[in-house]
C-alpha cells in the first residue's frame, strides 16, 4: 500500500504537489472509486488514471540498441544521452532509470536500462561474472597469438596493477574480432586492444548474459520481465 500523491510521482505521472489537483478532479480512481485524499494509502494494482492501469509500477527493465553518438550519463554536460530514447514519464520515475553498466559515445549496441537499483548492482558486480560479448574492428591485423593472450589472465592495461580476468578472442577477419568478457572496467575492450598495439575504430556489443540484440533496430528498445535474471 503506498501513498497516492507518493506513487504518481515516483512513477512519473506529475509532481506531488501536482497529483492534488488530480484528485481533486476525479482522474485517479482506486478499484473503480473515485480516490478521496491525495493521502490516501491504495495498492498499485487497484489504481487508475484516466480510467487507465499505471505504467510499469513494479519496475522497468528495457533492452537497449544503442546507437553511436549518445551518453549513458544523465550529466546534460556530456551531451544527447540513451534516456532520451525512451518515453518522458519514464525519464522522471523515481528511482531514476539508469544503465546497468555503460557503453561510450562511441560504442553501440545491446544496453539495459532499469529503475530497479538491486538487478543494477547484481549485473555489474564482478563476482556474478555475466558475460558481455562485443564485435570489434581495429587498425591492423592482429595476431593468432592474442587469443592465448587474451585467456591468459595476464593481460595488464595501461595504468593499472590488476590484470584483466580471462577473455575469449575469436579472431573473424585479420582486423575483426569477437571478445566476451565477464568484468566490466573503464573502456576496457578498446583498452585490451591498445595494450597490444591496436587501436579499436568501432565497437558493438551484441550480448549481455543470455540477451541478445537481434533484429532490434538502433535506437529502439523492447521490454523485459523484471525476472529475466532470476529472482
């Protein structure tokens, strides 16, 4: 049970101050009566505005194809971000919806978005070690030896003391290559690449987990269940 004025604002719909007015002329109804107080305590589900159900009020998980160009940061500084691909109520819900990890302004692909924080930090914690797969074209041809190197779990990158957890390089062209990591560290593929001397021109992921892109067309989306990783 939760606050009327509480839950249309945190889903989006109008400020609290805003949802008094909606009550006041008869837009929100809980199980089909008109609410009486802004105050009033209703569960999600018997909820209605404008005689329709709320949006998503038990969260949103979304499965982004990510075009080149955009942020994954709500930083406005930074420029056009992946949250303005999606409808306006969603980008004022409370929890914000946010990435789970991030790809650069120039990488594309597949990219979650969700307001559920505890699914955020379960698929970025590197001890749950879900893997990313990513498509990279690079500026020279690379070596069949980097696919040992890759697996080794020696790979050092510039600056910093940890090596990188084992990856899997498949080599598809002599400047073309598919790599699946289960760690996600800053601009990590093309930081892989350059500490072998190659530089990454382009980069998409095509995988998280079990998800894939598909024929998902860039800068669309398409809904999840809020279990697609399990409880």
């Amino acid at each position: 049970m939760r606050r009327i004025d509480q839950l249309l604002a945190n889903l989006g719909y109008c400020s609290r101050r805003e949802s008094r007015a909606w009550v006041a002329d008869g837009r929100v109804t809980v199980a089909g009566v008109p609410a009486e107080d802004f105050g009033q305590k209703a569960d999600p589900a018997d909820v209605r505005v404008a005689g329709e159900p709320l949006d998503h009020p038990g969260g949103l998980l979304l499965l982004l194809h990510k075009p080149v160009g955009l942020v994954c940061s709500h930083d406005g500084r930074e420029g056009p971000d992946v949250y303005s691909l999606i409808p306006e109520r969603w980008r004022r819900r409370n929890p914000v919806v946010t990435s789970i990890g991030r790809l650069d302004k120039e990488t594309s692909g597949l990219l979650l978005l969700t307001d559920q924080s505890p699914l955020v930090h379960r698929l970025t914690s590197p001890k749950h070690k879900v893997p990313k797969v990513y498509h990279a074209t690079v500026d020279r041809d690379l070596a069949p030896e980097l696919v040992a190197q890759f697996a080794s779990g020696t790979l050092l990158l510039e600056g910093e003391d940890t090596p990188c957890a084992p990856a899997e390089l498949k080599l598809l062209s002599p400047r073309e290559a598919e790599v699946t990591l289960t760690e996600g560290r800053y601009h990590q593929v093309r930081r892989m690449f350059a500490a072998t001397g190659a530089t990454v021109l382009a980069l998409h992921r095509s995988r998280f987990g079990p998800l894939e892109l598909g024929d998902l067309p860039a800068g669309t989306w398409r809904e999840l269940p809020l279990d697609t990783f399990g409880a």
